[in-house]
C-alpha cells in the first residue's frame, strides 16, 4: 500500500531523476535543469516557509513526487498552495495515486485555495485535477526575474 511521506535529504537523487523525466516531458514547459532541480530539492527539506516536497513511496520505492509552494492570495483573502509538481512514474499512473497527493496537500492544508498549472496537451493530469474539483482560470501568468530587465 503506498503511503505519501516528506522528502528528506535522502531522496534527493531519486527526485532528481524523476525531474529530469518529469521536466523533458510535454507535461512541462521548461526543461529545467541540473541547478535547478537540486536547489528545488533542497529547499523542500529544509526548513524553508515557502516550499515543501513529499514523496508516494511503495515498499521502500519511491514511485512519485511532488512539490509544494505556499504565498498568499489577495485575490481570493486566503492562504495559497501551489501544487508545484506532481508526478508518478509510468508504471503506476492511473492508480488514483496523484488524486492521493492531492488530498493530502488539502489535508495539511484545509481551507487554503490550492493552486497547480497543467500543459493542455496533458489532458489526463487535466482529468484527475478537475475530477478532484479544480476549476480552469481564465488568465495569463507572466514572469519576471527580480533585478533583470
């Protein structure tokens, strides 16, 4: 039976690896990179206030991931989780194991707006999050770097 832990220091090349599959997928954007990934783990299992990561783990094998930033919402006047990244390896997708993830984040997190981006192309991530009650937003996100132009 799979059960949903917090990242530690410990699984940190193991969620690299699934990043690296995770990043170099259509499911994603950017590709990310090497720097990237390990500063995103180390900020999970520290004792950061903005990020936490968690890990579904299988008999000792960890078989997903997932990454969680906390803001604040002045658009919504409630506390904000964004669902950073979500994965499950191949070989257990469709298990109900990324509906799981989703009802812990709500659990730690009750009456929080939990947020979380999806690739349209990704249309059975976008199935499991609106069959977990996650609705569209019509808008568009920039982005700017501080100190850049």
């Amino acid at each position: 039976m799979p059960i949903i832990r917090k990242m530690n220091a410990n699984d940190k090349e193991k969620i690299i690896d699934m990043m690296r599959g995770f990043y170099a997928s259509e499911a994603v954007l950017t590709n990310g990179s090497e720097e990237i990934f390990s500063a995103d783990v180390d900020e999970c299992v520290s004792s950061s206030p903005y990020a936490e990561g968690y890990v579904i783990e299988d008999e000792g094998e960890i078989i997903g991931y997932s990454m969680v930033a906390k803001s604040y919402s002045t658009e919504f006047g409630r506390r904000c989780v964004w669902i950073e990244d979500l994965f499950i390896k191949e070989g257990h997708r469709g298990e109900g194991l990324g509906t799981k993830m989703i009802k812990h984040v709500e659990s730690l997190y009750p009456g929080a707006l939990i947020r979380l981006e999806a690739e349209a192309e990704n249309e059975r991530a976008i199935r499991v999050y609106k069959k977990c009650g996650f609705e569209e937003m019509p808008y568009m996100e920039l982005k700017k770097f501080s100190g850049e132009k």
